[in-house]
C-alpha cells in the first residue's frame, strides 16, 4: 500500500503530527510526504502532482491544504486532519489522527477498499482551446482587477438559455463543496454537500441577479467583454485569458473522493459564527 501525505506549508505541527504517522504506520506501507514537509524532516520528498499513485492521501493543515492535496490526488481518497478553524473538508482531530489513519489502513489492507464518499468537481475552458485544472470549490470568472470602475461585462448563459447579463467585478460558479467558501462571502447560499447542485452568484454586480442553484449536471456559459483580458481561477490557481471570450463551465467527470471519517457539515456551521 503507498500512503501520500500533505502537510500545511510552514506549519511545524503539521510536520511533526506527518512525522508520527509516518513513524507509526507498518514497514509494508510506503509513505510518501509532499516535497516541503519531507525537506523540513530532511527525508526524501515528491511533488503533491504525482500523489495519485497512491491508494490513500492525508492532508493536514485547514482547507486550503485540502484543496492543494486533491489537486494531485486525482481519484485516490483524501483524508483530511483538521488543523484550521472550520474545516469543512477536514473531519480528524489532531489527536485522533494517527489512529485514524492506522485503522484506515488496516482496513484496505484487510478489503482493498476506503469507504469513502464522492464530490463534484468544476471544470473550466475556453473558445481559446485552453482548461484549468478541476475546481473542488468554485470556478471565478472575473476582470483584470476589483474595484469601482474595473472589471468586465458578461452574459451568463445556463444550458443555452440566458440567465443575467450586466457589468461586475465577475461571476462565480460553486459546487457545494464550496457554497461555504468564496461563495458565501460574495452572497450566495449555503448548499448541503449532498445536494447534486452548482451556485451561479455575480460578483459585486452594479445591477445583479440573486444567486441562482442549477442542476448538478447543468452547463454554464460566462461570456465577457468590457476589458482587454481577464482571469480564470480556478480554487487558488488563476489563468489570464484575452477577451472576448467565452467560458465553459461544467462537472467535470471524475471527483474528488473523500475518505471516512469526512468533515460533520452542521458541525463546521456552527464554527461560522
């Protein structure tokens, strides 16, 4: 068995706790720290990109670090130890965490299966033939800047029918996984991970649509203009393109698997306030 771990940059605590898990798992499973938590114990590293060779990848840190490890984790499952203070992703306790992940093992180990459960993912392209890589949380669309007087003028269509049109500082796409991220700061809703679902909510729009929830498997076309280039991002990595263009915005067809025990959603509600 081959076990990736990814541990929250700069994050001593985190190296020291994928140190322990490390220590603790059985010479017959092959560990494989991320390449900055393997430079900080002064062992041998790889990139987090090449973790989907794995059959497990734990992450430690908040969110963000969940999002950075399932960027390279591809289809493998995800278990994530929650050193943040919501985590929405992340469903360990620190001090639960080398049980955890030993129980985890001998349990693939004893059936060659993780229980674990799938989510959406987002994925973005262009008239451009260019493609981000697959958003866990959202995908923006949005202007060369922020701000009073910046930022683009769209139309956003919806499986070819037209939702809204107007000037903002851009529009936003979410799965559920990410209603209670970027999503929610910028007004849109709260959606129940479960729910088979995306969120269509316009940045700081000078005149705006609410939030609207589309189907799951629903297409989401954001055409802009209004300014010489914009950006794409896509969770935390962003890609310039030139307008006019138009974005296609779609589930992408493999998910992003997350390990049991997952994150407790009214739980990490309650944290919000």
């Amino acid at each position: 068995m081959r076990v990736g771990i990814v541990a929250q940059k700069g994050n001593s605590r985190a190296a020291v706790l994928a140190d322990q898990i490390r220590e603790t798992l059985p010479d017959e499973v092959s560990v494989r720290l991320d390449d900055a938590t393997a430079e900080r114990l002064d062992l041998e590293g790889r990139p987090v990109d090449e973790m989907d060779d794995c059959d497990l990848v734990v992450s430690i840190g908040g969110d963000g670090t969940f999002l950075f490890a399932a960027r390279g984790a591809g289809p493998t499952p995800i278990l994530g130890v929650n050193l943040g203070e919501v985590g929405f992703l992340n469903g360990v306790a620190p001090d639960d965490a080398v049980e955890t992940v030993e129980a985890v093992v001998a349990g693939y180990r004893e059936t060659d299966t993780i229980p674990s459960r799938d989510v959406p993912r987002l994925r973005a392209e262009g008239d451009g033939e260019w493609s981000v890589h697959p958003a866990l949380n959202e995908i923006v669309v949005q202007g060369p800047q922020r701000g009073h007087g910046e930022g683009l003028d769209y139309e956003v269509r919806v499986d070819d029918r037209t939702f809204t049109a107007g000037r903002g500082d851009g529009v936003l796409v979410s799965t559920p996984t990410g209603s209670t991220a970027y999503n929610l700061s910028e007004g849109g809703p709260l959606v129940h991970p479960d729910a088979d679902a995306l969120v269509v909510t316009e940045m700081c729009a000078a005149e705006s649509m609410p939030p609207l929830v589309v189907p799951g498997d629903a297409a989401v076309e954001i055409r802009a203009t209004g300014a010489e280039f914009g950006y794409v991002s896509s969770d935390s990595t962003r890609k310039r393109f030139e307008m006019p263009e138009s974005v296609r915005v779609r589930a992408d067809p493999e998910p992003t698997r997350i390990a049991e025990p997952s994150s407790d959603f009214f739980e990490a509600l309650g944290k919000l306030d």
